[in-house]
C-alpha cells in the first residue's frame, strides 16, 4: 500500500464528495450526507500518515487503493 500524508489524503477524499467542515487543531474534519459519519485527518505538516492510520481512514471514507494514485 502507498503511504500519503494527510494533506494528499484531505484532497483525495475531497474529490470523493467529502466536504471540510471544521479544523479542529491539526486534525481536519469531513463530512459527508450519505455516509452519516464524520471523518478526522490528521494533517502534521507533510509526514506521512500511518499505514494502521490511513486503512481506518480508508474504510470510513469508503475509499480503494486505486483512490490513492
């Protein structure tokens, strides 16, 4: 699996229909109407997420590896 950093991953999920809705310290909140859940990106500078991180993220915003290229 590719490694993204959070800024990367806040434009892709973005493109997916996921709309920012606050930035609460470092962590970015999105939402989106028909998957009812919020989702919290931490953005620290340009590092890359972890891979645990990123799965989790993945899941909740519906998204495949091919999402990330």
């Amino acid at each position: 699996m590719r490694s993204v950093s959070g800024k990367q991953l806040c434009k892709i999920v973005e493109r997916k229909g996921w709309i920012l809705k606050r930035v609460t310290g470092s962590h970015h909140i999105y939402a989106k109407v028909d998957v009812g859940e919020i989702l919290s990106i931490p953005v620290h500078k340009n590092r890359d997420l972890k891979i645990g991180t990123l799965r989790a993220l993945m899941k909740i915003a519906q998204l495949s590896e091919e999402d990330l290229r």
